[in-house]
C-alpha cells in the first residue's frame, strides 16, 4: 500500500513538474465547451437545454486527450519494465497510475465544471446532479480509458487507435449521468442514474486493472 | 546462498525460434557473460530471466524451485538493467534515483539515492536534472540502480554502453563486490567487463538449425 501511494505521488510529481499535460486536459475542456455558444448561437434557452450533454463529451474527450501518455512515456524511457519488476503486482501499477490520471485531469475538470455550467445557462437545479455525475463519471472514463491505452501500447498510431477502441465503451457511462442531470433539471431524483453510474465505477475499478495488466503484461513480452 | 537455473528455454519472438533448448546455471557469487552476435537472444534471454517476458517453453528454478510458481517472488529478488535508462527529464538525478528507492519499499530513498550516485561518481550531478544529462550519464544514474539495495541477481543488458573508462572500471568494481558478497549476475557484452572467471554463454549456439526445422516441417 506504501508503495502503492509512492507510485501516484511520483506520477502526480511528474505531472506538476512538467505542467503542461494537467493544464492541457482542463484547457481543452474549457475551449470546448466555449466553443459551443458560438456553433450554437446565444440562445439562452438551447444552451441551457444542450449544456449537461456538452459538458458530459467535453469532459470525456479532455480526459480522453491525456490518457494516451498514461502508460506510454514510461514504455518508451523503460520505466514499465521496471515497474513491471517492482513489488507492486502490474494489476496495482495500473490502478495507481489510473489514480493519479484521475487526480490531475479529472479533479480539475469537475473544479471547471460549475463555471462552464454557468456559461452555458444550466439551471442551479442541475448543479449538485452535475458535480455528482462527474465525480462519478471521470474516474470511471480514467479507469476505462487505461485499458485502451495498455492494449494500444506499442502499436503504430495507436492514439488515433485508442479513442475508436474505448469511445463506444463510454456510452454507457454518458447515457446514465446524462440522465441524471435532467432527472435533477425536471425535478426528479438523480438518485437511480447516480446508483447505476455508481455500480459501473465499481465494476471499472474491479475490472479494469485486470484488463489494463493482462495488456500491459502483452505488451512487455 | 542461492543457484539459479534455466532448463530447456525456448524463446519465440513472433513466429521465429530465438534459441531452443538452451540451459544456464548461476551459482552464488557466478557471473554469466551472454555472447552472441546481434539479434542472437541475449537480451530476450535476460528479459525472459527477469520474468518480463515468458518462455515459450522450459522454465527458470530459484534453488531448484520453478520461479513460474511465484512470479511475484522472482522480481524483488532481481535487477534488470535494459538498453533504456527510464530516466525522465523532469527529474533530477537523485529524484530520479530516489522514486526508484521508494517503489522498491525501503525507506530512507532521498538518502540512499545520494549513496548509490555517489558510487557512480554522480554525487555532482545530483540535483542536475534528466534532460540535461549526457547519454552516458544517465546510463550511470540508471546503473546506480544497483546500488541502491542489496539483491542477489544482477541482469546487465550491455551495461557498459556510453560508458567511459573510468566508469567501466568502476562498474567491474561493483560487479566484483556484488560478487564477493555471493550476488550472482547476467551480463550481455560486447566490450570486456574485465570479470574474474565467469561462464561464457553464446546464446547463437542454442539458434535453431534452419535445414533441420526445414527438414522438420517439410516431414
């Protein structure tokens, strides 16, 4: 567990240290999100209808923009070997860099969220919903998104790879916090959608460090 | 004290046979030095002895016991040291050296990276960060590696490479120490490491006779 924790804290220490990849993912966000007024027109009444949906896809495809590097600058400099050698079982290495991708893109982008929630007239009813979603929603795409990156590692072009392979695996996750967001609009209780996207995350975090190990281990062979 | 063992490995690298039924045996205090031109196996051997990479057929003891029972055992028991030096530019030498100290479960990694860089002449550098360190050095920071706490099995991949003199001698140093206190190490080489008595192995021995595996298939 000790060494568990070592390993985010030198993941997030890299990630400060370089800077530009925790800035990059809540930057995309924000511009994307910007960007949607203009295509749209300033219709208060349509931004406000549209805003759960942009800011649910533009928090997935920002989180989506970093997952490539998660695994792969430590393939390409021979730190996945040994990490591989470390004490840890790969199945950990994979959850805690799954951890620390998810404390510097997606805290960040549930922290922009209200703002951007804001520039896009979501009524303060939503609010609460949409913090909860994304609390929700961001580990489980970081948790989704490694498995992609371990089974595209090594593989040509594999960050063009990589989105077609785990884009359609968020559908699921963007169906139910989509729909909590507007049970919580129309004054219903988020709570079912909340519950089923809760039980996805549970599935993601028992399953997916399996599935990311076995590729990686795949990959270092 | 502990023997090391390969039997009857055999190393398939997509559809080509690397080598095949090849054995070595690693007694305390033993060096085995990998010969062989390139593209021979040897550092798919030393992967496939560091278990990165998994034998398509025999199999690796540890004191007679099959390591493939207990893979999690073998790794905290090795070094490996491959062609890249997984040093990250963002870190300094020591930090760099330190985050490996960490993840090997010790404590006191700040202190025992110094140690370990020190060894290598690196103490100078110790808070130049990776980007900024020559091909060479950053060989020696990941070579430090091996300093950092002590473990029966060293795996050397062409350790010596970029290497200057000064810096071989001092890496034979190590090897001889590691040795003396009945660490055993696997080393590929094509410059001379200058070891005392080792095991010579030419991993191109156990290539597989492509007229007999023609023959064999054509049967």
């Amino acid at each position: 567990m000790r060494i568990f924790l070592r390993l985010i804290r030198r993941d997030l220490g890299l990630a400060l240290r370089q800077g530009a990849d925790a800035a990059t993912a809540v930057l995309f966000f924000i511009l994307c999100v910007v960007l949607f007024p203009f295509g749209v027109g300033p219709e208060p009444n349509i931004l406000a209808r549209i805003a759960p949906g942009v800011i649910l896809v533009a928090a997935l495809l920002a989180s989506l923009l970093s997952l490539e590097r998660l695994f792969q600058a430590d393939h390409e400099d021979g730190s996945l070997d040994l990490l591989a050698l470390s004490p840890l079982p790969l199945e950990a290495v994979a959850l805690a860099k799954v951890a620390a991708h998810w404390l510097i893109t997606g805290v960040p982008l549930i922290l922009a969220a209200p703002l951007m929630a804001l520039l896009l007239n979501l009524p303060a009813d939503g609010f609460a919903a949409l913090l909860l979603t994304l609390a929700l929603a961001t580990p489980l795409l970081s948790l989704i998104g490694a498995v992609g990156a371990a089974l595209t590692l090594g593989a040509r072009r594999g960050g063009v790879l990589m989105p077609l392979l785990i884009l359609p695996l968020y559908i699921p996750a963007l169906i139910f916090a989509a729909a909590a967001i507007d049970a919580a609009l129309q004054g219903f209780s988020p709570r079912p959608h909340l519950l089923l996207l809760g039980g996805l995350l549970a599935g993601g975090i028992t399953l997916a460090p399996f599935a990311a190990a076995a590729a990686l281990r795949a990959a270092l062979d | 004290m502990s023997l090391f063992q390969g039997r009857d490995l055999t190393c398939l690298r997509g559809a080509r046979v690397v080598f095949a039924g090849l054995d070595f045996a690693i007694p305390p205090g033993g060096a085995l030095v990998l010969v062989g031109p390139n593209g021979s196996g040897k550092s798919s051997l030393l992967r496939l002895m560091s278990g990165l990479s998994r034998p398509f057929a025999g199999g690796l003891y540890w004191d007679g016991m099959p390591v493939a029972d207990d893979p999690g055992e073998h790794a905290p028991r090795l070094r490996y040291v491959g062609h890249l030096d997984a040093v990250k530019p963002a870190l300094t030498a020591r930090e760099n050296l330190a985050a490996w100290a960490g993840l090997d479960g010790g404590g006191e990694a700040m202190g025992r990276a110094l140690a370990a860089l020190d060894r290598f002449g690196l103490a100078h550098l110790a808070d130049v960060p990776g980007r900024y360190l020559s091909a060479g050095q950053k060989r020696r920071v990941n070579l430090a590696r091996l300093a950092l706490a002590r473990v029966p099995l060293w795996l050397l991949d062409e350790p010596t490479t970029a290497l200057d003199r000064a810096a071989v001698a001092r890496m034979a140093e190590l090897v001889r120490d590691h040795r003396a206190a009945g660490g055993m190490v696997a080393v590929s080489t094509h410059t001379d490491l200058d070891l005392t008595d080792p095991d010579i192995l030419d991993v191109s021995d156990f290539a597989p006779d492509p007229a007999a595996a023609f023959a064999e298939a054509m049967a």
